[in-house]
C-alpha cells in the first residue's frame, strides 16, 4: 500500500467510540458518506487533504482494534476476526 501523510493543517484524530461506531455502521447498511480526498506527492505518497477521521476509523476497524457496540455489548458479526474481539 502507498503510504499516506497527514499534514500539520490536519486536526488529531479526535472521534471517540460513538462516532466510529456510527460511520462504520454506516458503511455495513450501505448509506453514503462523504467523499475521502487525496493528493498524489511527487514522491508517490499520498496527502489527505479531507477525511483522516474515516480513514483512521476504517483501519482501526479492519485492525480489528474495535467491533460494534450497542451499549457495552458488542454487536455479532462486527469484528472481522471473532477470535480478537
């Protein structure tokens, strides 16, 4: 994979669980989402310009660093690897 940069004009990743949980939700029932955009470096790397939020959520998730909860109970059939969650 190209690496990806984020640049000091980008805010820290600031979404707590809720808010992961509610875009990862999200893309399971299909509802659109905003766009991700991206700048190709002249060294290949790509800069996000708009979206670290989503992308750092989306590798948590496929990290399996996290499934979805209800509550404090995990949802079945969120964690892309039963035997982490």
């Amino acid at each position: 994979m190209t690496p990806l940069e984020v640049e000091g004009f980008q805010r820290r990743f600031v979404w707590r669980r809720p808010q992961m949980d509610r875009f990862i939700e999200s893309l399971l029932l299909g509802y659109p989402i905003p766009g991700i955009f991206l700048v190709q470096q002249s060294d290949k790397r790509y800069l996000v310009l708009d979206g670290q939020q989503r992308l750092t959520t989306l590798t948590k998730y496929y990290d399996d660093a996290f499934a979805l909860r209800r509550g404090r109970e995990a949802v079945p059939g969120t964690c892309l690897q039963q035997s982490r969650c």
